[in-house]
C-alpha cells in the first residue's frame, strides 16, 4: 500500500504542475514559469509526436520547463474550448490543426469556441492529403477515377472524421467535378487506411504520411499539396490534374485571446527558429510531411483565406445555411 | 541464424532485463489503480524512454503495457473495481473469492492464466504475425457491427438475476454511449447545449463511476453489519499448487480463452474489455455445471485473465504488420516507435527485424516475469482488504477522483464521475448489476460506427442485406448471435427429452 502512496502523491503534484497553480508574471520577464503545451489529442498522434520533437529545443531557447499535456475529446475542440478559457500570459500554449479550428466553428453550434478566438502564433507542419486507389485496380490516373465516378455505379471513399479535412477534399472533390460518390468516415486516420486495406471502400483520403507508409498497396491519383510534394515526386497534385483545389492538415501553435503582443513575438520567434531547423525539416520530410515555417500574420491570413474558401464549398454543398 | 544472435545479444544486456522487470512492476502499480489505465501508463512513461536505445524503449513500454493490463485485475478481485476496462470479467469471480477470505487464490489463478495467455499471445505474435494481419484486414465495418451484437447477447450471462434488469441496465449504457458527437456525421447529440458534453462520457470514468463509487458505499454502510463482512485474509500454503493444478487441469479453457483474447486483440476498436467479456460469456455457457460461476469460480477468473492477457499479442499483431494499432495503448506504442525515428507500417518486418524480434521475445519473457512478480506479491497484496474500512474507503474514493481527471485532465469527468457514481449506487440497491451498463457504453460505440458505416458502404452495392450475407465472417458471427440467444432454450430443451428418456 505505501507504493500507492507514494504514486498517489506524485500524480497529484503532477497535477497541481499541470494546471498551473501559481501565479504569471508580466510581459518583460516572460517566461517567468513552466510553460504548459497542450496538444488537444491523445498521446502517441501526429501532434504529440511533433510538440515532443520540439519540446528539448523550446526548453533550451525559453530557457524555462515545457510540459506537454493532452486534452483529448470531440476532434480538439475540448483542448480548443479550454485553450481560448486560458489565462493570457503566455505560459498556457496549444497544438492548433487546420482545418480543424474553422471547420468545427462553422459547421457546430456547440463547439465551445469561435475560430476568432484562436490567436495563432506560428504553423510548422503540413500535412497535404492524396487520394489514392488499391495497387491492383485499373483505376490508374485521376481521369480515370472522375470516368469511373460518373459510369452509374456509386463509389465508396474512406476518410476520416466528419467535417474534417478529408471529409471537406471530399466535398471539394465532388463539388468541383460534381460527382455523386458517398463518403465513409473512420474516428481516426489509422481506422481508415485499415477500412480501405481492407476493401472495404473503393478509394480513401489519406495524410502524406500515411501515403509514404503504404505507397506500395496503393496507387496515389493526385495530392493536395500547392506544388509538387517532396516525398512523393511522381505524384501529381490536384490542381495538375485539373481539381483546382489544395488539401492539407497544417499542424501550428495558439495562444488564448487578448495575449500580450510582446508574448506572442517570442513565441513566434522560438517556434520559427525551431521550424527552421535544417535537422528538424529533414526529418519531417523522411516522416512524408512538409516542413513549414509560417509567422503570426502569415498564419493569420492563411486561416481567414481558408475560411472563406471552406465556408463558400459548404454553402455550395448545402452542408450550412 | 542470424538475427537469433543477435536478439540474444540485445537481450543479455543488464540494463535491458532491469528495464524489462521495472516496466512491468510499474504497470502493474499503475494497472491496480483504478482510473489509471495501460495507455495512461504507457504515456506517462513514454518520454523517459526517448534517451534509450530503441530496443530499451520498446521492451520497457512493452512491460508496462503486459503489468498494466495484468494490474487492473488487482483491484478487480480485491475491491471488486476493474483497475483497466479489461478485468471487468475478473470481478464476477475474482471478488467472491476475496469475500470468502481467498485473494490470494484468485490473484495466483489471474497471475497464472494472464501468464500462460500472455505467453501464448506471444508465441501468435512471434509465428503467426503475417496470417493475423490478413485476418485483421477482413474485419471491416460489418464485421465490427455483429461482434458488438454478439457483445451485447452476453447482457444474459452478465445480469445475475433478472434479465429484465439487464435488458434496461444495457439499454441505458446504450444511451449514454450515444452523448456527446456522433463518431458518423458529426452532429452533437444529448448535449443540450453544453460543450462540455460534446466529448461524451469517458468509459474509464463511467467504469469507476458504476463499479467502484457504489462498491465504497456499500462498504462504508455496510461496516458495522457482521453478515456483511468481507472474511479476513489468512495465507495457506500450497495455493500455489492448488491454483496450478486447477489451471492446467483445464488446458482447454487456458486455450480457448488466449484464442478470443488474439482474434478480438487484432482487431482495431475492440479491446481487452471485449476479449475478456467474450471469453467469460463462452466459458460459462460452454460449462456443464454453471452454478458455482459469480459465487467464486476459479474457472470465471482464468477465463477473463487469460484472454485479457493474450489480447495484448493480438493488438501488437496489426501494429507490427501494417502500423495499424489494434488498442489504444498500442497506439501510444506507435508514437514511442515514431519518436525513434522509425517508421511504422508494412515494411517494419524488413528494416527492422533485428529490433522487432528482439522486442517479440522480450515480450514473452516479460509474461513470465510478470507471473513470477505476481505469485510472489499476491501475498502482500492480498493483506489490502484487512484495512479498516475507514482508511481504504476514503483512500479508494481519493485514488478514483485523481484518476477519472488525469484521465482527459478534465474536471467535466469528476462531476459525472460523483453524479453516475451516486446513480450507481441507486441502480444497484435497486438490483442492476454494473456489467451491463458498462458493456452497452463500451460496445455502443463499436456498433454505431459499424452499422452506419457499413450502410454508407452498402450504397455502393445497393443493399446493405447483401453486404451482410456476401462476407464469411459476418455469417459466421450472425449465426454465433443466434445460438448465444437460443442457447438458453436449447438448453432446457435437452435437458427435456433426457428426463422423458
């Protein structure tokens, strides 16, 4: 029994760490305190595998303690919903995905935060989407696939999630081409890569890095990357294949609102540096995903311009009002 | 050749086996605590291996993952409170024992079939990897759909007593499985207007709250009744033999338990909580003589155990083959790989078959360093329910609070976890059993998303009856849901013509 004793009080000093009792200091003396990362998945993701790769560089150049926690549920949201709750001083930062923060805004009354809530600070990683057929199918090009579409017979793609990123290269997909194909979301990325390995959908929407990993089962018909995709050079994009369209999960960091602009900037810099990285961006292009190094107004402008864009599809689709 | 010399040469390091023993007695540390799960283990531990060479890492995470599971029987059969989803079964049998005064007779009979089983799992894992992963691959939705059927016919040997109170115990899991945001289609539903709700209700969190909050009420009232007393424990000697014995006179129950707990491990979305359940629910009803099962039976706690532990090699299964993670904590594991700088996938076998190899017999032996570690504490652990009620219960209550907020580290959690704790207690003064709310939260989910995928699938061929019946396994298991729910009937019928005979 003493053991779970002892534990016990581990596991409660490590929450009172967690949620940050104590009180924060001003703009010029940040970081005055441990800063707390939270990644609004579970442990093991893209986004904790990310903020760990990251965690020794921003403890070194912060010159403070990093502790990454999660706060998993409902797609993010629960860690958004929090994050925007948070107090501003900086000491409190989250993992932020796009589309993810505009699309559950847009298309949920109760998603617990507004996409203008979220103050970006940086977005380091991207992650364009592909589709992509069995290996063995006669489907071979893009053209193919759209005449395969519009022959009668109701093709099936596996994605994941609902209202997320693939779901919406679906409906930019089907939009665009006006095809009528049925999508079939998985609760994770994982999921639906089994569901397709396993025949059980005609087609999938998968993240570049899933595309790398399983390049040999399946035969990739265009990407959603803006140009050609590093890891996969033979691989077309959409807009090469006539889709105008980009398609991409972009992987960044947010503050709560109304944080001190002086806060932001050191962030902003230390994340830069980091995403600058020639080790770091080296590494992520072995893993199948794009490096990227965009500041506080780039982010910001990238979410209002996909807003609109996102917001235009739905409206088209008649998926909102 | 080889690569044997070479597993053994990672395996003959000192630090690794110290690392190996750690990891496992801090899973089963963690596994005993209730709301403290394997993936939580895994997690918590998951930065400290990144200094480790990738062999260290995964044998160390790999033990926690083996302790974990094994721990959460820990709390099953002592204060009839599963410590992981996965000894849910455990408590049907594990708990009477204790009342009886016998811990330690069922800790030995977990420790003994989690060992087996885990070691069975293991030596799947090590010969049968490529055939499995096949096999992982022909599960799909519709697949998924039937077993959480089959799942929920077991509401008949789970509901100890009255059917009808099982029927509404399960329905009522069903619907709270439902809050929160449809895993198809993405609206919120029964939220009423709170975000908070949107995430729905966590299972661990919903398992403390329906097992262990009513169980420590029932305690704290029960203290100063005689007839309510659980025995005090007193050490024999010669369990260790006795248990043995028990266990391998049935080889047949071992075995058919490891086999549930490897075909449901491999299959993603389903894990030990399934296998366990599946495996209880066939032992009793495959058992000429079933009315010792609940009151204390041996076999109820091998059979949940055994599977439990086998359905960790089963969920390695689709992870090593294809990078696909068959439970939550394998996936942690994939992040550990990830962060190693090692890609998981299809390719895994060819560039890395030294380090995986090494890390598949680390994993059979770890099964038995855990069965050794758990036959030796099982008589100290044992000893927890001679404290006083005064200082367990309020112990108990304190562990469960931390655990339902480490959980999500959200206070969300401690309100429902107080609020269905006390609805707990109610429902069970009232005569539902826990069981089949918790198995209707945990197989709601598996089946919605199975059915309403498969429906959007059928589009594609026109008729979601075709798609049913077009698939082997999906035949296979409607057929196995009809017999579960005759099997009663066919039961009093035979029992029928042998006393005309």
């Amino acid at each position: 029994m003493k053991r779970h004793f002892q534990f016990t009080a581990i596991a409660a000093t490590a929450i009172l760490v967690v949620t940050g009792c104590g009180t924060g200091g001003g703009a010029s003396n940040y970081p005055s305190e441990t800063v707390t990362y939270s990644i609004p998945f579970g442990p093991g993701g893209q986004s904790d595998v990310e903020a760990r790769r990251q965690e020794p560089m921003l403890e070194e150049k912060l010159d403070t303690d990093v502790n990454i926690t999660y706060k998993e549920g409902a797609g993010g949201a629960v860690g958004w919903t929090e994050l925007v709750g948070e107090q501003p001083d900086g000491h409190f930062i989250s993992g932020m995905n796009i589309p993810h923060i505009i699309l559950q805004p847009m298309t949920q009354d109760d998603a617990g935060y507004e996409t203008d809530q979220i103050n970006p600070v940086a977005i380091f990683q991207g992650t364009p989407i592909g589709l992509a057929v069995p290996a063995d199918s006669d489907i071979e090009t893009m053209d193919d696939f759209i005449e395969e579409a519009n022959s009668g017979e109701q093709m099936t793609i596996s994605g994941s999630g609902t209202y997320s990123g693939h779901h919406l290269a679906f409906m930019q997909l089907s939009n665009i081409e006006d095809l009528d194909m049925e999508y079939v979301p998985s609760t994770g990325a994982a999921e639906s890569i089994q569901n397709f390995l396993g025949g059980n959908t005609d087609a999938v929407f998968a993240n570049s890095n899933d595309l790398v990993t399983y390049k040999e089962d399946m035969n990739i018909l265009a990407i959603g990357a803006e140009e050609t995709f590093e890891a996969l050079p033979e691989v077309p994009t959409f807009q090469e294949t006539g889709q105008d369209f980009t398609a991409s999960i972009d992987r960044g960091v947010a503050v709560p609102p109304d944080t001190d602009e002086e806060i932001i900037q050191t962030l902003e810099e230390t994340f830069l540096e980091i995403a600058n990285d020639e080790s770091v961006q080296e590494e992520m292009i072995n893993e199948g995903f794009e490096p990227l190094a965009m500041g506080r107004e780039e982010t910001q402008e990238h979410i209002d311009q996909l807003s609109e864009e996102y917001e235009e599809t739905m409206r088209e689709l008649g998926e909102i009002e | 050749m080889e690569i044997i010399q070479e597993v053994l040469a990672s395996l003959s390091q000192p630090f690794t086996i110290i690392y190996m023993i750690f990891g496992v007695a801090a899973g089963m540390v963690v596994g005993a605590l209730p709301g403290l799960t394997a993936t939580m283990a895994i997690a918590v531990m998951l930065p400290f291996t990144f200094s480790m060479p990738a062999d260290t890492a995964l044998i160390t995470l790999g033990g926690i993952y083996i302790g974990a599971i094994f721990g959460g029987c820990i709390a099953a059969i002592l204060i009839n409170t599963p410590g992981t989803p996965s000894s849910i079964a455990t408590t049907f049998d594990g708990y009477p024992m204790t009342q009886q005064g016998k811990p330690d007779r069922a800790l030995i009979t977990a420790a003994v079939s989690s060992g087996i089983g885990g070691v069975i799992g293991g030596l799947a894992l090590l010969f049968l990897t490529p055939l499995l992963a096949a096999l992982a691959l022909k599960f799909g939705p519709p697949e998924f759909f039937w077993i959480a059927i089959l799942g929920l016919t077991m509401v008949a040997t789970l509901s100890s007593g009255s059917l009808l109170k099982g029927l509404i115990g399960g329905t009522i899991g069903l619907l709270l499985s439902m809050v929160g945001l449809a895993p198809i289609g993405g609206s919120s539903r029964f939220t009423f207007g709170f975000s908070q709700l949107q995430a729905g209700f966590e299972l661990i969190v919903m398992l403390i709250a329906f097992f262990c909050i009513p169980q420590v009420i029932k305690m704290i009232k029960n203290q100063k009744d005689p007839t309510e007393q659980v025995q005090s424990f007193q050490q024999e000697k010669g369990v260790i033999g006795y248990v043995f014995r028990q266990v391998i006179m049935r080889p047949f129950l071992i075995l058919r338990s490891a086999v549930m707990g490897i075909i449901v491990g491999i299959i993603p979305g389903a894990g030990g909580n399934v296998a366990s359940l599946l495996s209880y629910d066939a032992t009793v009803r495959l058992s000429k003589d079933q009315s010792t099962f609940g009151k204390g039976d041996v076999r109820g706690v091998a059979a949940s155990e055994g599977a439990n532990n086998a359905e960790v090699g089963g969920s390695l299964v689709p992870l090593l083959a294809l990078g696909i993670p068959g439970a939550p904590p394998a996936a942690v594991i994939i992040g550990a790989l990830l962060m190693q700088g090692i890609q998981p996938g299809p390719n895994l076998f060819e560039e890395n078959g030294v380090l995986i190899y090494t890390f598949i017999t680390a994993f059979i032996l770890s099964n038995i360093v855990m069965l050794v570690l758990a036959i030796f504490g099982s008589k100290y652990i044992g000893k927890v329910i001679n404290i006083p009620t005064y200082y367990l219960a309020p112990a108990i209550v304190f562990l469960t609070i931390i655990g339902s907020y480490a959980i999500r580290n959200n206070f969300t959690d401690v309100v429902t976890l107080i609020v269905f704790g006390l609805i707990g207690y109610v429902l069970s003064e009232r005569g539902f059993a826990p069981a089949p709310i918790v198995l209707g939260l945990i197989l709601g989910p598996i089946a919605e998303e199975g059915l309403s995928q498969s429906i959007l699938i059928s589009d594609g061929i026109g008729d979601l009856f075709v798609l049913f019946v077009s698939r082997p396994i999906t035949i296979i298991l409607i057929l196995f849901c009809i017999l579960s729910l005759l099997s009663p009937y066919i039961g009093k019928l035979l029992k029928k013509t042998k006393t005309q005979e």
